[in-house]
C-alpha cells in the first residue's frame, strides 16, 4: 500500500509510527514550553522533507524551533490577524483529496491508524502548521520586507560591479511575425445575420421563444430550451451580460451580438445578485473558403517578401495583431530557447532573413523571419533589472529578518537544557 505523505505549504509532514520517548523540557520561550518529543518529531519531518542526516543536529534544530517560537509569539503581541475559518476549510479539502488517494475510507483510517493519529488529530496538525506559517509570512511581510526599498542607484551599482559574473546571453535573433485570423466572410455575416432577424420577427409576432431556441439555436443549451440557469455579473461575455442584466423578468432583448454571434435573449427570473435567462444562438464561424482565402492571401504575402519586399512593411500593412504590426511585427529578441515550442522547429530550420512558411494553428495563420542575428554578450541592465530588483530585495530582507530576530531574542526570555 502507499505510505501517506502530506505536503502543506512549503513543509512536508510524514505520519511516522515514531518510538517512545522518554518526554522531558528541552526549551522554554516565553510562557511556551519545547518537549524532546516535540524535537524528536520535527526532526523527522524534515527527514521526510529530503533534509539529510549529517544536517539533523539537535542544537540546530532545536534554535530553528525557538525561532519559530519567538516569530509566533511576536505575530501574537502585533495582533496579526488570520483567515481561520480559510485554514480549516483548506485543512479539510487537503484531507479529502488525500482520501481519494486510498481504495476506500477504510484503508486510509487504517493508515491512520498505524500512525496513532485519528481524522481530527490530523487535521488539527494541518491547521496547527498552516497557522504557524501563516502569521509568520504575515509578520515578515508587514513588519519586516515592508520596510525594504532598492533604489535605481543601487540597482545599477550593483549591476556593474557584477556584470562580468552574469551568464552570457547566447547568440539571439530579432524575431518578426505577421498574423492573419481566419474570419468568417462578409456573405456569411450576413447570412446568419438574416437567419436571427428571421427569427427576432416571429417572436414578435407571439411564436414560443422556447420552441425556437429548441429548434434553431447553435448553442448546446437548445435541448434545455434554451435555458441558461442561474448566473451572476462576470460570468458572462459582457456585451451578453449588460443586456441579460438590464431586462425585466418576461422581456426580450434586442439582437445581441459578442464574439459568440447574435444572441437573443429571454429573462425569466431573478434572485438577488442572480438572474435566470434562455437565449437563442445563431453563431457565425468560418467556412473552408474563408480558410483558404486566407492562406491564399498569406502565401501571396511571402512570396512577395521571397521576391524582395520588406518584412516589416508587409506586417504593418497585412497583420492583424495589431501590437506588433505597428512596429513592423517585431516581437523582441529571442534565443533559440525563447522561441516557443510550437514554431520553434520551423522557425529554427528556416535560414536567417527569410520568411518561414505559412503556419497554421487552431485558426491562426503566421509568418515569422528571424530578422537579425545578435551575436552572444553580456545581458544589458534593462535585462536583468528585474531579477536584480528581486536579488537585492532577498539580500536586504535577509538581513533585516537576521537583525529583527537577534533583537527579538535578546527581548524574549529563552532557557535550554538540552
């Protein structure tokens, strides 16, 4: 059978049969009180965490733990507040998922069973654990990373003193894409555009709005007659969303349209932030033709390019991805790893300043050139400025925890007698 291993948060906490010990105070912090077998425990879970053995000192573990006591402590004094009906209810979620890990209830109260634990004990250390974490983070992050600033100076400082020891950026290239979307075309529009007036009149003219969602709707809900259920704002597109929601109960929409197609909408009822509506769908997708159109149109496109014309000027005037368009399709500078996996072989395989061939995807069309070769360097400041930022802010932070827990010890009344 598997053995059952809990991970919470950054901890993993394995249900170990531990021996008996003879329990005694090995620490006082405060009015708290660390037992030999409370030690004794938190040693095996970092065991089970992959913490090796030549790492376990008792001494140096047992100060991580009076540490903890301390932080736990001082979240209690500066009234640090935390969600404890979400600890319990995330406790009782990870318990019932583990559960699901077992051929039945039985065999994962057997498991307990061989620890010496029952459900609750179980789920009482979860909580345990995740409150400790939880004040903690919220104490470092209020009282201590609050407090941390990394100026530009400092920033750029530290880049030039380091730059030398940064990795080399290997040989990149400036990467350029025109993107045509596969639309349905404007005969198409207007036919399913007539299809929808069509039936707008006969509700009109008293037909069943039900009858007519069961019978001409393109959306799934047909065979509920149309019926959505209950929904609240933002879970709906929003030009279907505004119309449902400014509806009387019984009234019909005007013909809406969303990126789905042309809605027609009937609101039945209400129930505080919550409305009830049907609707009919007659959706407007592209056909076989409209794919070809484009490809045709794309194809034509790159042997242009082939023949001499610019890439850039191509996208600006054909590429329907409008952030890059306006700069000529340039996506930025990528290596080889940047590049994603899905083009990354026809991309990589295509020569430098030639277009790729016409690429298809889930009724996308692309082009891509690698535009200009970069040979490798030393990343820029502007490149790295983030993960600096980041470095520097866990340098300082480090520190300040360091100092801010020198001092807490020195306030906080600790005895040893391991």
């Amino acid at each position: 059978m598997r053995k059952l291993i809990f991970t919470i948060l950054i901890l993993c906490i394995s249900i170990i049969n531990y021996a008996e010990v003879l329990d005694k105070i090995v620490a006082k912090v405060g009015s708290d009180i660390i037992l030999m077998s409370e030690l004794e425990q938190q040693m095996n879970q970092m065991r089970a965490s992959g913490i090796k053995e030549e790492m376990l000192v008792p001494e140096d573990v047992l100060s991580y733990m009076i540490d903890q006591r301390i932080m736990i402590q001082k979240a209690k004094e500066l009234d640090i507040k935390i969600d404890e009906k979400a600890i319990k209810d995330y406790a009782s979620n990870y318990i019932e998922q583990l559960k699901q890990q077992y051929p039945s209830a039985a065999a994962f109260q057997s498991e307990l069973g061989k620890a010496g634990l029952t459900q609750s004990e179980l789920q009482k250390q979860f909580e345990d654990q995740i409150t400790e974490n939880a004040l903690t983070e919220e104490l470092i992050d209020k009282h201590i990373s609050a407090n941390i600033e990394i100026s530009e100076k400092e920033m750029r400082e530290f880049y030039e003193t380091s730059k030398d020891t940064l990795a080399v950026k290997p040989v990149s290239w400036e990467l350029r894409m025109i993107m045509r979307e596969v639309l349905p075309s404007a005969e198409m529009e207007n036919q399913i555009k007539a299809q929808i007036d069509s039936i707008y009149l006969e509700l009109q003219n008293g037909a069943d709005f039900a009858e007519l969602a069961t019978n001409y709707s393109d959306c799934p809900s047909s065979k509920q007659r149309g019926d959505l259920g209950f929904f609240k704002k933002g879970m709906m597109v929003k030009p279907f969303e505004d119309a449902a929601f400014a509806l009387a109960v019984g009234e019909i929409s005007p013909i809406v349209k969303t990126q789905f197609g042309y809605h027609i909408i009937l609101l039945t009822d209400r129930r505080g932030e919550e409305i009830r509506a049907s609707h009919i769908l007659k959706t407007v997708s592209p056909t076989e033709e409209d794919e070809a159109r484009e490809m045709n149109l794309m194809q034509d496109i790159r042997n242009q390019i082939l023949a001499g014309a610019d890439f850039a000027e191509m996208a600006r005037k054909y590429s329907m991805d409008t952030a890059s368009a306006a700069d000529g399709g340039l996506l930025g500078e990528f290596t080889a790893e940047d590049i994603p996996p899905l083009f990354s072989a026809p991309i990589m395989n295509t020569a430098v300043g030639e277009p790729t061939e016409v690429l298809k995807n889930e009724g996308i069309i692309y082009l891509f050139i690698r535009d200009k070769e970069l040979p490798q360097r030393i990343y820029s400041y502007e490149e790295v400025k983030e993960q600096l930022e980041s470095y520097l802010f866990q340098l300082k932070q480090m520190e300040a925890y360091e100092k801010w827990l020198e001092q807490a010890r020195k306030d906080a009344y600790i005895e040893i007698t391991l």
